[in-house]
C-alpha cells in the first residue's frame, strides 16, 4: 500500500505541486499530510529544534513531508520563506490573525510577488471578527458553532467528542477542500487566491444537516432525547457480557424489524417503533438482552443481517477486522506503526503514502533550499547566521 516510488507521487492527483506547512497544532498538519498522502510535495517549515516551540508542536502527523528548519522571526529568516513562497503553489499557515502580517509575510506581499500563490489561513476564529486574535481550541469553536449544543446525552451538559470534529474536520479536511478547490480554480485563471478557513465556520458548514432539518422534527427535544443523539432505543451503544459494547443503528422499519429478530423479541409484543414515551423503557430492555452475550456472540448472530448493528472496536480491532483487512484500510509504515489509509480512493491515481517514518525538525534543510534555488554560499551564511539548522541524524537515533 506504501511502496511509493518517484514516479508514484508525479502521477497521483496532486503530483508536482510544491506546499510550504507553517508548522502548527494539529489542523495544519493534517491538511499537509492530506495534500502529501495525494503527491503533493510538501515541505514543514519548522521552528529551529533548540526553541521550546519547536520541542513541543510534536507533529505525528508528517507523513510524507520534509522539514526545513527556519527562523521567521529574523529578516534574514522571513526573506527565505518570500523566496520560497515564490517557487510553491501553496502557502499553509496556522498562525492567529495579524503574525504574518507583522513578519512582512502577509498574503499582500506573497502574492504580489507570486500571483499564482495560494495562501491559505487556517485559524479557529478566521481573519476577521471580534474573537479574530483571541486564542481558543476545538472545545471553543464547536461550542461558538452552534453544534456543541447539540452534543451529549439526556440531563448531562453538551459532550466534545475528543478535537476530531473542529479541528480536524472542520479545520484540516476544510483546508484541504479549499486549497484543492482553488488549485482547480487556477488552472483555469492562472491565478492564486487567499483561503480564509474558519474552524468555527467549517464545523458549522459541516452541520448543515442539523440546521435545515430543524423543521422536520428531529431536533424538537431536549439533547439526549431525539433519533439521532441516544435518544431512541435503535440508535445506541449497548454493553456487552464481556465488557465490549455493539453500536446499534436500526432506523428503518425494515432494519428495526431484523434487530427485534436478532434480539430475540416478539415484535407484535412491543410497542411501536416510534412511540416515543416508550424509548426509556425500550433501552432498558435492550440493555439487558444485549448484556447477556458476548461482543462475538453478537456479531455471529448480526453479521450477515441488515439490522444495522456493528461491533464498537478498539483500535487495533479495527485495523485486524476483516472488512478492512479485505479493505486494506490501515496501513503499516517502516517503524510498524499502523494507521488509516488515505481516503477517498481514487480508481486511477490513488494515494499511495509514504511508508517513511515522519522527518525530524531541520533534517531536509539544504537539500530543499538547493531545489528552491538557493546556492550553497547562500545556504552556509545562513548557516552560520543561525537562521536555518541542519538536523544531524545520528543526534535524534
């Protein structure tokens, strides 16, 4: 799945696209790996190893990257990144409103100087707005979305689910969408663009199913008490004898008549379906039945129904369960260490990420400045001047 060749990453769908990462928290690097895992030819702009900042990003999410370790803090610095930004086709930076502006990296002046660039601003609040320079995380901007009110179950306060949904969803793949988005864009006008990605606006685009079906009725209850948020009886997560848990989502009559069989119930005993006054007494029931087998017991009896009933699984589980095995959904690199595969799959040029382990801060320094034209006189002041670093690999093994 990752035997990637030169040739592999020219002919996936974003090969020959060259990428500076601003290296950051967790949004920007997955929008970097994104573009890589797809041929993208991407390059993280680490802070030199010796700050504290650089110690502490801890990006695991560098796949298929190189690191050029730089000083953007110094003119010497700041004039390296604008010759760079003059040979790349995008700019990825997760810095709080006004930083770049005040390093004179400004999207004024990279574009200016390369018009075909496309800068893309990945922030929580955006880059305009009364909480634009005010710092925040996952946590704040799904709860500034609207969307965490959604969230948790019945008398308990909203839930975040873990940093994947604003962050990362709405944040990384939102990026990602736009940048492509504008990739395609300028193939036509030969232009480049600023990319304002929002996360609190991307977690709300993201749930634009919950506000327009607003009037359908499946939203009209307190949270924990609808369809969909572990309201209903056929759309939860039940323990098993064994300590495991099965995720039930039997929506459909259709479905909910196969998961009544499976359970071993009498549907002309029950109440209807959608009777919701019953669906406390429901759960109950369930809960009970389910607890008294065992998360394989479940699965043989489930498994080759359409009762929408699946086993929660750990993650390593997850990677050794059949259908992704079948699937090749997870990935092994050369360290062992096993993650998802890149998605969606393409039929003609896939993604084929790098099996090599993630770069260490400053190791691809000169050989990126060498591609991006700098001589090697240019590059040993720099050197000495102390505005780029060099990773010796013997140092970090």
């Amino acid at each position: 799945m990752c035997e990637r060749s030169t040739a592999a990453a020219v002919t996936m769908a974003l090969g020959g696209v060259r990428v500076l990462e601003l290296a950051g928290l967790a949004p920007a690097p997955l929008c970097g790996m994104i573009l890589a895992d797809f041929g993208a030819q991407v390059v993280r702009v680490d802070r030199l190893s010796r700050s504290a900042a650089a110690l502490q990003h801890g990006d695991v999410q560098g796949r298929g990257k190189r690191s050029l370790a730089l000083d953007l803090k110094r003119p010497q610095g700041a004039a390296v990144l604008r010759r760079l930004c003059g040979g790349a086709d995008v700019l990825i930076e997760p810095f709080r409103h006004g930083v770049m502006e005040r390093l004179g990296l400004g999207p004024e002046v990279l574009l200016q100087e390369n018009p075909r660039l496309i800068y893309a601003r990945l922030t929580g609040f955006g880059q305009t707005g009364k909480y634009a320079k005010t710092a925040g995380h996952d946590i704040n901007y799904l709860a500034l979305s609207g969307v965490l009110s959604k969230l948790g179950r019945k008398n308990e306060n909203p839930y975040a689910p873990v940093n994947l949904l604003a962050d990362f969803a709405g944040g990384g793949v939102m990026c990602a969408l736009g940048i492509v988005l504008a990739l395609f864009e300028r193939a036509r006008s030969g232009r480049g663009q600023v990319i304002d990605a929002s996360m609190v606006e991307g977690v709300a685009y993201l749930s634009s199913f919950l506000w327009k079906s607003q009037n359908l009725g499946l939203w009209s209850q307190p949270r924990g008490e609808n369809l969909l948020d572990s309201g209903a009886p056929f759309y939860e997560i039940y323990r098993t004898s064994d300590g495991k848990f099965m995720a039930v989502g039997a929506i459909e009559p259709v479905f909910y008549n196969q998961l009544i069989k499976g359970l071993g119930l009498n549907f002309d005993e029950l109440p209807a379906q959608m009777s919701f006054s019953d669906w406390p007494e429901m759960k109950k029931k369930f809960a009970s039945i389910f607890a008294q087998k065992t998360q394989a017991e479940w699965c043989s009896i489930f498994d080759s129904t359409d009762a929408c009933v699946t086993p929660v699984l750990s993650f390593d589980d997850a990677a050794s369960h059949q259908h992704n095995k079948e699937r090749s959904s997870f990935i092994k690199n050369d360290q062992g260490e096993i993650s998802p595969r890149p998605s969606p799959v393409l039929s003609r040029t896939p993604a084929v990420p790098s099996c090599k382990r993630d770069p260490f801060v400053g190791e691809h320094t000169e050989e990126i400045l060498l591609e991006y034209g700098f001589t090697k006189q240019e590059i040993a002041k720099l050197y000495s001047n102390k505005v780029i670093e060099f990773m010796s690999l013997k140092a970090n093994l």
